[in-house]
C-alpha cells in the first residue's frame, strides 16, 4: 500500500533521513519507533509532502506521491500531527471541520461526522465552542485524532498521538483505538519513541536509529531475532515484560498441562500472558494456576530464544 525506497533527507547538509526503505501493507498498523532526532516526523512528513524528500521514492498504491499535486495526495492521507497542531485560533469545531471545508461538505454533514467522532473518542460536546488551550493535553489530542479521521481516508500518518497522555489514559486509549472499527480497513504509520506503545499497537515495527531503519518485522521477530547489538540493547530495559505481553495463552497452550484456566477465568486464547497473570494474581486461591502459566512461559520462552 505504501512503499518507500531508499529515501533521504538533509537539513543543513546534515542526513535526517538516510536512504530508508520500508513497506506498510494494507490495513496494517506499521510504527515508527527510535528515540528523539532519528528522524521519525521528517520520514512521515515526506509521505504526505510536507518535506520534499531530497531523494528516493514513495509510491501510495502503486503511484509515485511526486507525479500528485500535494493537496490532492493530502486528501487521501488522514494526518496527526506531534502536539495535536490545531490552530489556536480556531475553535474546536472549526480545527476538526477543516478537512470538510476543503471538501465543501454540507453543514449536517459535518455536523453529523462530528458528533459520532467526539462519541467514540469520549470528548463531550461542550469541548466544541472553546479553543485549544482551553483543553487539557490529552483533549488536545483526542481532537487531533478526531480531525484526521473525519474524511475517512484510506492512509492515516500518527506523530505521536498519544504523547501527552499519562500511563493509565492511555493504555486505556490504546484499547480503544485498537477497538474502533473505523481504523480496521485503514493503513495505519504510527510514530512514537514508547517502546510499549510500539508493541501494544504495531503489526509491526519498524526501529529507527539516526536517521537509518534497523530493523523491520513482528515483535516476535524483533524481540527473539535482533538483527544486532543495537537492537537487543534498546529493549533490554523492558523485555521481560514485553516478552511476556506478546506470548499469547495460544502461545504457550502446549506448555500449559490443563486448559481450564481459559473456561474458569474468561480468558480467550488471544489473552497475552501478561494479562492472565495479572487476572490471576488477584486472588491468592489462583496461586497454583499462576504458578502454572509461568512455567509454561518458560517453556515456551526456552524455544523462542536460539
Ligand atoms: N526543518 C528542519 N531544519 C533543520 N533540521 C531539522 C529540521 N527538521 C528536523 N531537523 C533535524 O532532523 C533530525 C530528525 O528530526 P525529526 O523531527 O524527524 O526527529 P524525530 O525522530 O521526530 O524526533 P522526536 O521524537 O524528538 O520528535 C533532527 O536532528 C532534527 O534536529
Ligand atoms: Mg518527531
């Protein structure tokens, strides 16, 4: 769906960009992830021309973005841009009604569109009179997203959409936006620097590191096939509970010796074994049951790691 070769970007004769090369398949939710500076924003703005890459190509279903004029290719591309970028001083309703503006849609319409997204992001109506700096960051945000997915475009480019959230707004966003139907038949370049964002969210990822690609793939693939040092040592800090987030109980069903834990907790085999054990942990007469799953984790984790 979206295929970028070998693209660059200098600022300054210094490389933002250098010669990247990846693919976001369709209906696939692909992150960028690297630390601050490696060049995550100045790849995203390249797909939908806000920078002019200096050289490469990036083809959107099969076209080259350079034989498009720009603000006919940014009709197709829904765009969150990093802190929320709604003008100041719009109000909500016009920041989010902009994209329908420029389409010429009816005023129902627009009104219509409006109010289903402020439902599914949670935002209540009275946010639509004031302005920006009259929300709080995560609001901000909300309306950002609420703004790039009006047109229901087909390419939707995240900047770091959910920065300005606190830990526990936002793993329970995070299931949400997994949950909205609207994002399934999307492709989906998600950028952040939060390595459990990365997971939680990514099809896959793609690990940045000045300016170059690392390596690209599953969490799986990431976290037990590291294509080198650099790899291993950006997830170290956090791999154990990453590892146990992405085992599924499908995972290490062969590892488990009964399967009642799925019927007697309401657990699916979906269920990443981080979460069963949290389930589980709750209530002391589960003790055996947990006591159980990590074993089979280990089982399972001893294969995984070659
Ligand atoms: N307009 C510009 N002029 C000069 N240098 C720039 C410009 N935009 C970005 N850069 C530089 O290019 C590099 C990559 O910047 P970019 O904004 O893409 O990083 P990022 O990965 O998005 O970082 P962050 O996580 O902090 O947002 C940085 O060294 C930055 O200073
Ligand atoms: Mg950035």
């Amino acid at each position: 769906m979206i295929t970028v070769e070998s693209v660059s970007k200098n600022f300054n004769g210094k490389p933002a960009v250098d010669h990247i090369s990846f693919q976001a398949h369709d209906q696939e939710i692909l992150v960028l992830l690297g630390t601050s500076g490696c060049g995550k924003t100045t790849t995203l703005k390249m797909i939908n021309r806000l920078i002019e890459a200096d050289s490469g190509n990036i083809l959107i279903d099969g076209k080259n973005i350079r034989d498009q004029k720009p603000e006919e290719l940014r009709m197709g591309i829904g765009f969150v841009m990093q802190h929320s970028g709604l003008f100041p001083h719009y109000t909500i309703r016009q920041n989010i009604a902009v994209v329908p503006e420029l389409l010429k849609w009816d005023r129902k319409k627009t009104e219509n569109r409006t109010q289903e997204l402020l439902d599914k992001l949670h935002l209540s109506e009275d946010v639509l009179s004031r302005f920006p700096d009259e929300l709080s960051g995560g609001q901000q945000q909300r309306v950002g997203i609420a703004r790039a997915l009006i047109a229901n475009t087909p390419v939707l480019l995240m900047d770091e959409p959910f920065g300005a959230l606190d830990n526990i707004t936002k793993a329970d966003i995070h299931s949400e936006f997994k949950s909205l139907e609207e994002l399934k038949n999307k492709t989906i370049i998600l950028v952040t620097h939060d390595v459990q964002e990365a997971f939680e969210l990514g099809h896959r990822i793609c690990l940045m590191d000045k300016g170059k690609i690392i390596q690209t793939g599953t969490s799986k693939e990431i976290l037990y096939h590291p294509e080198n040092d650099f790899v291993t040592d950006f997830f170290a800090e956090n791999r154990l509970l990453l590892e146990y987030k992405i085992a599924t109980l499908k995972d290490v069903g062969d590892f488990l010796n009964s399967n009642h834990l799925l019927n007697e907790f309401q657990l699916t085999e979906n269920t990443n074994v981080w979460e069963a054990l949290q389930k589980l942990s709750s209530d002391h007469k589960n003790t055996d049951h947990y006591e159980n799953l990590i074993r089979a984790f280990n089982g399972y984790r001893k294969l995984q790691i070659v």
